[in-house]
C-alpha cells in the first residue's frame, strides 16, 4: 500500500481528510491497541503532524482498510435511509 518514497514525510492531505471523515477516536483506540502503536502516533499521522514510518505504517494499513469499511456502511445507511424517506414522502401525500 505504502512504497519506499512515502516514508518520511506526512501522508497526502487527501488520504488525511478521507481518514478523518471515516475514521474516530474509538477506531484509533481500537487500532493502537491491535498493532501497539499508540493512539497519539495513529492520530498525529492522521492529522499530518507526524511523518509516516515503516513501523505506524502497521497501523495505518489497518486504519484504511477500518475507513473503507465505515465508508461503505455509510454508504448502505444512507441508501435505506432514502429509501424509507421516499416511501414516507409518498405515504404522507
């Protein structure tokens, strides 16, 4: 996922905003205590204060892979959510 190149400098600022858009403080405390990166160096990285390693790169990985997921549940959430507000609007007519 991560080449030799990324390493060393803070993670793209568009990867950092799709990141904190799916991801939360209980997905970095979930993932710091899996991988055993702390919460602080997941969130730092995250925010682009602190440069991306081989060694958080672990946890990242991980957070990715949560923020895909999370991305998709909201995806189907918001689905059905149309679609009970659709038949809702055309009940209450």
């Amino acid at each position: 996922m991560f080449e030799e190149n990324d390493y060393g400098k803070p993670i793209s600022e568009k990867l950092s905003t799709i990141l904190r858009r799916n991801t939360g403080k209980e997905d970095y405390a979930n993932i710091a205590a899996r991988t055993s990166i702390s919460f602080s160096t997941i969130r730092d990285v995250v925010y682009r204060t602190n440069s991306l390693t081989k060694s958080n790169s672990r946890a990242l990985k991980v957070l990715v892979q949560t923020a895909f997921e999370n991305a998709l549940e909201r995806q189907l959430q918001a689905e059905n959510d149309k679609l009970f507000l659709d038949k809702a609007s055309r009940y209450g007519r």
